[in-house]
C-alpha cells in the first residue's frame, strides 16, 4: 500500500466532504472459463459456500425490496433463491464438476446454459421469461466464486466506492447506507452517475481519470470534497487540517439551511413557486420528505426496468407507484414513463446496437413501436392514479403526432380499465418533456395538447448544442448556460403562459441558483431538484425581488 498523499480533481457533485477507506468496484468476467481441478470434493465444497452466500444476497435484498417498494417487488428476489434451492440446478453443477473435473465457475455457466435454453424453448411467456432469472442467479454465483462480487454495495461497513463508472443499473442497487462518497474514472457532471449522486444525497467525484484506478488501492484512506472535485488519496498534515475544518463548516451550513424547513417558496415581493424534488426509485421519497418537498416532479420510473434482470410486471409496477404516492400523502407526484435506450440499456430490452444511441430508439420512441410495454405502464399508472395526486409525464417527445398517438394510447387504456371496473382517478394531469429543441420550437402547438410543460435541461443542452453529455472530453463546449439554452426555455415558456398550463424544470439546471431569478422572470412555475437542493433552492428564492 503507498501512503504518500497523491491528489486527483474531477467534477464535484454535493456540498459535502467525506474521509473514509476505498473500496474499488470491479466488473466480473461472466465468461467462466474451463479450469481442470484435481480436488473435485474441494471444488463442490466451494459451490456450496458461494451458494449459501448468495442465498444470503438474495434474502437481504427481497427484504429491503420488501420494505420499500410491497411483495411484488420482492418476488423476484424469492424466484431467484428457489432457483438456487432447485436440486436439479444443484445436480447439474455437481455433475459437471465431478464428470468434468471442472472448476465451479464452469460448472455453473455450463448449467445456466442448459436451464436457460430449455426456459427459452417454452411456449408459455411467463416460462420463457424465466430464463434470464436462471442467468442472473448464475452470473451472481460466478461473481463470487471468482472473487468479483460486483454488487456496488458495501455490506457492513461505510466505503468511498470507486469505478470507472456505474451504469445505470448498477447505479441503481448503490446502497446509500454503505456508501460515503463514490469517485469515478469517468463521466461528467450531466451523466447518470452524477444524477444519482444529487438524488441520493452522497458526495461524489466524478471524470478523475483512469490514472486514479491505476493508483488507488483497496483500502487506502482517502477523502472527497464533492464542492471542488478534489479526491485525496492517504491525505496528512495541514490539507488533513483543513478538509476537517471544511466539513464542520459545511455541516453549520446545512444545519442553518434546515431552519428554512416549514417555509414557503415566496419571493420578496410575494410571487410563489413550487420547489419539487427528482427521485429515482421509491426509497428515495424519504429523502424528499426529510427535505421538505412540497411534491415529486420528476420520478425516474426506468429504475425500476434497470434495477432487474427480466421486465416489471404490471402489479410490481403499481405497488411502486401507489407507494410513492401513498407516501407522499396528496402531493403532487410527477412520474415520467420509461425512458430506456441511448446510456439506459437493459439487456432483456435486446435494443440493437446503435451508432448514435442518443439520437436513436430511446424512451417515448420505444415505448410507441413497443405499444404492450407502454400499456402496461400506463395500466399501472392509472391504477395506482387512485392513491394520490399523480402526473404522467412524457420524454423526448418531438412531433405534435407522437403527443396525439399517446392521448389515444391513454384513452384506450382507461375505457379498457373502466370496462374492467378497475377504478382510477379521473383527475390525472399529462405532461410532457421539453428536452429536444424540436419540442421547445414547436411547443405553442403542443401546449393545447398538454396539461403542464417540464422542461428536462440535461438533454435539452446535449441536443441544442451538439454535446454528448456523457463525454467529459466536450464538457467545457456543454454549456448549460448557453444563450440558445436559455432561449428554447424562455420559448417553451411563453407557450405555457399563452394555453394556460404550468411549466416547471426538472434537469439539473433547476438547482442553479445563478439562474433562479431568470427562470422565475421566464414565468416558471416550479423547480424540481435532488433532495438535498430544495432548502438551497428556497433560500434563494426567498431573497429575490422580481420587482428590480
């Protein structure tokens, strides 16, 4: 282990410093590939450990699946463990280990790929489906039979979590318990990683460059200052001094700001705003609440596609929805449809392999050439309607006739619940993303055909000015600020007003305070932001004059 200090600067994400020890996340090689072995007996021995250890992973994740989002999403926790308890599976390894004289991690591929193949050959749907349950209980066996457990979550101690970066749905099993800070190689302040960083509340480094991995090691000590995007590593002596000093002080800071808790989101000369926050799955509604939020208006509803290994039924589905609603206890609560596709994928989505994701087959495109998909969504939604004050909101829509084609879709869905006599509220608001320069010059067409305008600036920069937000190497020409930003925002503004409908934003420029009193002069309604801004967000608000 080197201890000399080595510092690294990246982009930082949080108001928030934090000391603690490394824990390098490492994707496994899935490949298992054959190894001779002269001990079988030791061999078998080793299977049943991983196994037991992974029926263990299972039962404490159907557990926390339990708390947070209702039985059905457990269930596929308990499908997982009875594959593992299922003695022909268990026969099947022993075998090949035995009959082969084969390593475990062969072993078990060889049988994943006999079990998923005749799952696969099924008639039945729901049986054909199965198949990719037995590939993910047998990669997670392989992962910890070759020591590359790769779930990012620290079980029993709290970790800086380093990669070179997370992927959606491994950002989405992050345990935020275990979790300190994390730091990545790569990415940048409009990526993923980031977001989640915001919406959980967690300080974060992320683009610090390969040269980082290389040098860091398990273990070492090291801290992370989320607000200038400085990581050091085995850090000493008056730079020690002085980030213990910072995080006292940032923490009066905070503790100042949660006096603002109970007050209202009012200018100086009395104009109100609603300041909403961004969640991505359920157990983040508690952060929203711990953070005064007057309502959810942005609710990441792909986290629950990418967080699996086989597609959300339509009850799991509306047990999560009625629980944030539930929860959120007649708030408004905004939940946007899947938006699978460009840096979201989902291996069982088979999304072909595209030159330009970003510009392909991605969120409501995918959603109306997969119509099933979409109904089953809109059937949960619906249901789920009557357990609070829901919008739906709809992303990258950039044509007047994708908006008409998905108030057909709805109204289908509703007659088809209403024949059911499946009750759902008939008060839910639809709305759509501004986030394609399309959407923006054309909004005065689509705001009669809508019920409120959000405003996603993340992708809204990306395509108005050319820049793949999730290269670090175009981060200074992706300017959030840029003048033709602002001006497709003031536009789409200006048509909400004109129809009558509210428009509020919910990418990440929403938390930028240099801009607040520009977008309230725009006529924006409401700011939606990670949890742990709304107080921030509030305080400034509360010293703006729009008189001035």
């Amino acid at each position: 282990m080197n201890t000399n200090m080595r510092k690294y600067q990246g982009t930082g994400i949080g108001e928030a410093v934090a000391f603690g020890k490394l824990r390098l996340f490492r994707r496994p090689d899935p490949k298992a590939e054959y190894l001779h072995i002269a001990d079988t007996e030791g061999e078998k021995a080793r299977f049943r450990q991983a196994k037991a250890l992974a029926l263990g992973q299972l039962q404490e994740l159907g557990e926390h699946a339990l708390q947070e989002a209702g039985r059905d999403s457990a269930a596929v926790f308990e499908a997982h463990q009875m594959i593992l308890l299922d003695a022909e599976f268990d026969q099947s390894v022993v075998h090949a280990i035995d009959s082969r004289s084969a390593n475990a991690e062969y072993a078990v591929r060889l049988t994943a790929e006999v079990f998923a193949a005749k799952f696969a050959a099924m008639n039945d749907p729901y049986m054909k489906a199965r198949a990719a349950d037995v590939w993910d209980v047998s990669l997670r066996l392989i992962r910890i039979l070759s020591g590359t457990d790769s779930r990012p979550m620290p079980a029993g101690e709290k970790v800086i979590l380093c990669a070179d970066d997370f992927t959606p749905s491994e950002a989405a099993s992050l345990n935020r318990e275990n979790v300190l800070a994390f730091v990545t190689a790569r990415g940048s302040a409009g990526s993923h990683t980031a977001i989640l960083a915001r919406s959980r509340n967690i300080p974060a480094v992320i683009g610090v460059g390969d040269e980082f991995l290389r040098n860091a090691g398990e273990g070492d000590e090291a801290v992370v200052d989320g607000s200038t995007g400085e990581v050091f590593i085995n850090p000493h002596g008056e730079i020690l001094k002085k980030l213990t000093d910072k995080q006292l002080t940032l923490t009066r800071k905070a503790s100042l700001l949660r006096e603002l808790k109970g007050r209202e989101n009012v200018t100086l000369d009395g104009k109100k705003i609603d300041i909403y926050a961004n969640i991505g799955s359920v157990r983040d509604v508690k952060d929203a609440l711990a953070n005064d939020a007057g309502g959810i208006g942005l609710f990441r509803s792909e986290f629950l596609y990418l967080e699996r290994s086989d597609y959300p039924s339509e009850e799991e589905q509306f047990a999560a929805y009625r629980k944030v609603l539930e929860d959120m206890a007649g708030k408004k609560v905004i939940i946007r449809t899947l938006d699978i596709g460009a840096d979201k994928q989902a291996d069982y989505f088979r999304l072909k392999k595209e030159d330009n994701p970003a510009l392909g087959l991605r969120a409501i495109r995918l959603c109306l050439l997969r119509p099933e998909l979409f109904r089953i969504q809109l059937r949960a939604l619906y249901r789920a309607s009557v357990y609070g004050n829901l919008g739906i909101l709809f992303p990258m829509i950039t044509a007047v006739w994708e908006l008409e084609k998905i108030l057909a879709v709805c109204g289908q869905v509703k007659e088809e619940l209403r024949q059911q006599e499946i009750p759902f509220s008939h008060q839910v608001e639809l709305g759509i993303m501004i986030e394609t320069p399309a959407a923006a010059l054309i909004s005065e067409k689509l705001a009669p055909l809508a019920d409120f305008f959000s405003v996603g600036t993340n992708d809204l920069t990306q395509y108005t000015l050319a820049c793949d937000r999730q290269n670090p190497d175009v981060a200074q020409f992706a300017d959030p600020h840029h003048e033709a930003v602002l001006r497709l925002i003031e536009i789409s503004a200006e048509s909400a007003r004109r129809h009558g409908i509210r428009i509020g934003i919910c990418g990440e420029l929403g938390a930028d305070t240099s801009l607040t009193g520009t977008f309230l002069r725009m006529g924006i309604d409401e700011l939606s932001v990670s949890p742990d801004s709304i107080l921030k967000v509030r305080r400034t608000v509360r010293g703006i004059d729009l008189r001035e």
